[in-house]
C-alpha cells in the first residue's frame, strides 16, 4: 500500500511551490494510470480523470503518456500532451504548452516527442513530431520546435534555434544553422 501511494504522490513534493491544481492534476495522472492496468469496471475512473483535468484545468495529459517522476507544472492551464509523448523525469513544464505529433503530407501522423530528463519547457512552446530533446535542455517561452535538440542546449525562437549550450559536452550534430 505504501509503494503504491508513494507512485500516486512522486510529483507531491515538487509542486509544492506551484499550485494545488497541479498537485491534484498530476495525483490523479499517476492514480488513472494506475486505474488503467485493472478490468473493465475500474477502468470506467480514467474516465474521470480526463474529465477533471481536461474540462475544469484545460490540462490534456492522457493517463498512458509515459512520463518520469517529479514532473512539475508551472501554472498549468492550456496544457496540451499526445498520449504518444514520452517525458523524462524533473522535468518543468508551464502553461500554454502542446506536445504532439504531425500530421504529415499523406495524411498521416507521425511519432511523437521524446522529451529526455531535466529539461525545462517556458510559455507558450510548441513541440511536434517525432523528436528528442535532449537531458538538461531549456526551451525558451514562445518557441516552436520541431527538430532534435541536444543535450544541455538552450533554445528559444520560431523555429527553435540554439543559443546557448551549456555543457562542453554536448553533441554539436545537432546544431542549426
């Protein structure tokens, strides 16, 4: 029972200075999560999950995205996240965000973002498609981006370009030019 409460509240602690909304939203996210994996009946409560964040929060976080532990929602209101998209553990992400897949030119959709450990997604960022973004990155509030980002890259603009790393070790393949 204990193993099972401490799952439900990974995320208590580190919202602590963010709102009780995101507490409760993000309980919930590990409680539906949970809820999902038993039979038919009990499942019918991830349901309710949808409901509660999606209507009174306009926060979509579908239950099955796979996300790490200790994620924080700044101000989280207009938060839109593909079941598809994996995030990594301490991660920030504040309000106005979509993380998605594209529609692609034959109509169809692609994969999702894989959003690595510790990075940091400002206002107002759009991310689509099947890309990383690399462990200790920081997304600048307003970008849209839509190519890989290394790891320890500071990126901001429409579309995301690197302005800073902030590593010496980082991958430079990555760079746009």
């Amino acid at each position: 029972m204990n193993q099972l409460l401490t799952y439900i509240f990974q995320d208590w602690e580190v919202n602590k200075q963010t709102s009780l909304k995101s507490r409760l939203v993000l309980s919930s996210f590990r409680a539906s999560q949970l809820l999902s994996k038993l039979p038919y009946p009990f499942r019918l409560a991830t349901y309710l999950y949808q409901i509660f964040a999606e209507i009174l929060f306009a926060i979509e976080l579908p239950f099955d995205t796979k996300i790490g532990s200790n994620l924080q929602l700044q101000h989280g209101f207009n938060l839109v996240v593909n079941h598809a998209t994996t995030i990594g553990s301490n991660c920030i992400i504040r309000h106005s965000t979509t993380i998605g897949n594209k529609i692609l030119c034959d109509g169809s959709t692609s994969s999702s973002p894989i959003i690595g450990d510790n990075v940091e997604i400002g206002c107002n960022v759009v991310i689509l498609g099947p890309i990383k973004i690399g462990n200790n990155a920081v997304i600048g509030a307003g970008a849209i981006v839509v190519s890989n980002v290394p790891e320890h890259a500071v990126v901001a603009g429409n579309p995301a370009k690197i302005i800073r790393l902030n590593s010496i070790h980082s991958d430079l393949s990555y760079v746009n030019r």
